[in-house]
C-alpha cells in the first residue's frame, strides 16, 4: 500500500518530554477511507465471526483451531502459510474452524527486540510505525481477500486496534496485559471474540475478573472520545501455563486444572464459559514440538469427562513453515519463525488432520 498523500509530517511537539516526536500518524479513520473494506469482504468476516462464536457458545460441536506463527514477520511467507492452511481447512470443514494467527505486536518480556510488524514492517530494517500500520492493514486485508480467512490479533495496544478492527475475526489479550483496566474495558467493546489469557503468575481468578469485566457494559475513555461499550459476551479464558517465584514455566492444561477452571468459572455470571488451551509457551515450557502431544492430552481428557468437553472448544498453536525458529538478523530461511520457535507445515498438517478425527 502507498502512504496516504495528506499526511503531514508536522512536528510541534518536540522536545516537550522525554522523547522524539518523530511523526504525526494517521487516525485509524483516515486509514480505513483510503483502503476500505469492499463490502463482500464485511460480510465474508461476518460469517467468519459467527462460527466462532458458534462454537464458543456451544450452538456448534466444531473445534476451534487459531494456529499460525508466533509473529507475522513477513507478507509473503504468511500468506504462503495461509494458502496452505485453506486447503486444509476446506478438507476438516465439518468438525474444525480455523483462525490463523497475524500476531503483528509482540510483547518483549525486557522491552527489547523484534517488537513486530507494527513496529517494524522490514525485520531487519529500523523501526518504522507509519508504514507499520500500512503494512498491517494491507496484510490483514490480502489474507482476508485471497484465502477468506478472518485473522487473529494480539491487542497489545488497544488504540492502535482500530487500524485492522474491521478485518480481523478474533482477538487475544495476553498474559501480560490481562490485569491491565484499559484492555479490560476495550475488550468489552469489541464486535468479536476476545480470548483473555491466564496472567503470568497463573492466577485464574484475574483472567476471570478480566472476562467479567470484558462481559459487562462500561463508560471510558477510548481514543480521546468518552464511549460506552455495550459489553462483548464472548470474552473467554485461554490457559498458556504459568511461571513460579523461582522462574520455572510450569502447565495449567491438566485434568486438574480444567476442573478447577470449571468450578471456577460457574462461581461467575458470566456468559459462554469457554476455554482455549495454548499449547506452547508455558504449558510447553517453549519446547514446540510439545505442541502435538500436549494438543492430543486434551482431547483425550474432552473424550472422557464431558464437563472438560463442554468448556474446553479449541487450542491456539504456534506454527509456520518451517520448524523451529531463526533469529532476525539471521533470517534467511523462507517461513522460519524468527521470534518462539513454531511447529513446520508437515506437522502442522499432520496435527489439524488428528484433532478432526478426534473431535
């Protein structure tokens, strides 16, 4: 996509705080008037977003798979990914619905490396967020245009949300931002599934307050605008495992701990109690090939308690082209994750055939 002509790189505030103010950026108005949603690709998301929330509401038995790499590095090998991934998914239509990753934020536990396409369209090129937010947009549009998939987003930045809003079909809020009242608020007020993880510590009543929360009406304010959300009933958990006082990346996707979920979960009025098991991070300890076992485990715990069955509706995986990971300055293999290491396309494929059949 070509930079809008009206932007104006006027720059009055310089020097005003502890920062460059390096440029004025489009408001996500400007943006979405210059490379609008054609009307065909609204309502191909709308059914998108209604299958999902068909399964999480329990109204389908389908299976929800959001699987994709741990970061959208580049438009090329993703939308590779994302070819594949529709063959597939046409194949397994009947017993699973995919969302594929574009995870274009990455939360740096030091604040410091590849902070992801937003930041940083070119991975080893400088930061660059003006045509971050270009990038996005259009990468989230071509996936939606050409494979017909709705996409999944981390909001780590609940004001830059609404660059890619109206393109995407699920939304995460991850284990470092789930206590934070902003993105609480904001969930709230979205027009699709939000998946609030558990926190780093592991402490399922915060993810549950989170979800209460995201469930309920509120008045705040959003992008300099006082607003009142309507409350997004479709705020639900995503277990990622946990880290202890000593540093050590410890699961929470054992049978024991989804029957604590569950109890848990009836003590809140809530609606659409639904759980997502992520099978990396620290459920994998970041070992990805993990992943498959960790994936069958719970399958076989739905097959045999129904309550697990009934709460339990997908997994988010962490896959692309290749297996492992690459690091940026060192990426030279096409589709090689350069941020947590990924599960490659033949195990990947492998995988999404199992969970059909053990649906």
């Amino acid at each position: 996509m070509a930079a809008p002509s009206h932007i104006s790189y006027d720059n009055p505030y310089e020097n005003t705080m502890n920062m460059t103010f390096i440029r004025k950026l489009p408001i996500p108005r400007d943006v979405k008037q210059e490379f609008p949603v054609p009307d065909e690709l609204r309502a191909v998301r709308k059914r998108n977003i209604e299958q999902v929330e068909g399964v999480l509401s329990g109204r389908s038995d389908k299976f929800l798979l959001i699987i994709g790499p741990c970061s959208a590095d580049r438009e090329d090998s993703v939308l590779e990914y994302l070819r594949r991934l529709r063959i597939v998914q046409d194949q397994v239509a009947d017993r699973v619905v995919i969302v594929p990753r574009i995870y274009t934020n990455k939360p740096r536990t030091t604040g410091d490396g590849y902070k992801g396409m937003l930041h940083q369209p070119d991975p080893t090129g400088r930061p660059d967020v003006f045509h971050g937010i270009l990038s996005i947009r259009e990468l989230h549009m071509r996936a939606l245009t050409e494979t017909g998939f709705s996409c999944a987003d981390e909001m780590l930045y609940p004001e830059q949300h609404r660059y890619v809003d109206d393109l995407l079909g699920y939304v995460a809020i991850g284990a470092r931002s789930v206590e934070n009242q902003e993105h609480r608020l904001t969930a709230s007020g979205l027009d699709v599934p939000v998946g609030m993880k558990n926190p780093t510590s592991g402490d399922f009543s915060v993810m549950l307050n989170a979800i209460t929360a995201a469930q309920h009406s509120h008045t705040f304010i959003y992008r300099n605008w006082e607003v009142k959300s309507e409350g997004n009933p479709f705020a639900h958990a995503i277990l990622r495992g946990y880290v202890n006082k000593h540093g050590q990346s410890l699961p929470n996707y054992h049978y024991e701990d989804l029957i604590r979920l569950i109890r848990m979960y009836g003590e809140k009025d809530v609606q659409n109690r639904a759980a997502i098991i992520d099978t990396n991070h620290a459920n994998s300890g970041k070992q990805y090939l993990e992943q498959v076992r960790i994936a069958k485990e719970v399958m076989a715990q739905r097959k045999i308690n129904p309550d697990i069955r009934s709460i339990v509706k997908g997994f988010i995986t962490e896959s692309y082209l290749e297996d492992g990971c690459q690091k940026p300055e060192e990426a030279h293999i096409f589709g090689k994750s350069i941020t947590d290491p990924c599960l490659g396309w033949e195990k990947t494929e492998r995988l999404i055939y199992d969970i059909a059949e053990l649906t």
